[in-house]
C-alpha cells in the first residue's frame, strides 16, 4: 500500500524532530545554518497546520538539508542523522 504524503510527512516531521533535538553549533558561522535551519522547520510545521502538505514536505526537506550541510562542514553537530526516508 503507498504511503499518503500525510502520512509521510508525519513521519519525517518525527525523524527531523530527533536530529533537530540533538544539534549542537560548533562553530559561531554555524549559528546562521542552525538559524536557517530552524527557520524552515517552523515554516513547514505552519504550512502543515494550514493544509499546504506539499509546501510543508519541500520545507521540511530543506531544513534537513541545510542541518546536514552544516554537520559536514563541521559547523554544527547532530546525533540522529538517519536517512528520512
């Protein structure tokens, strides 16, 4: 059975939630990513409460991105980094 992009999104709002919990910045340059970061999750939680699904999950997404941009910079650290898949 396919996955509902509700359902999905629930899910990935789950994993970013772990690995966003467990962020740590390293680096003062990483504050901006981290900054960002959050930012977009907040953005993709508001685009959920309002119905918007796809805007949420392309928010969402960037924010992850953007948390394991900076972990590979050595920016900022975070413990969960499995796959939201």
């Amino acid at each position: 059975m396919d996955e509902s992009l509700a359902e999905r999104l629930s899910r990935y709002f789950d994993k970013a939630g772990l690995k966003f919990s467990s962020v740590k910045v390293l680096e003062e340059s990483g504050r901006d990513v981290w900054d960002a970061a959050r930012n977009y999750f907040n953005d993709a939680a508001h685009f959920r409460e309002d119905g918007d699904l796809v805007s949420a999950l392309a928010a969402l997404e960037y924010a992850e991105g953007l948390v394991d941009a900076g972990r590979m910079l050595g920016l900022i650290s975070a413990e969960h980094t499995g796959e939201l898949e």
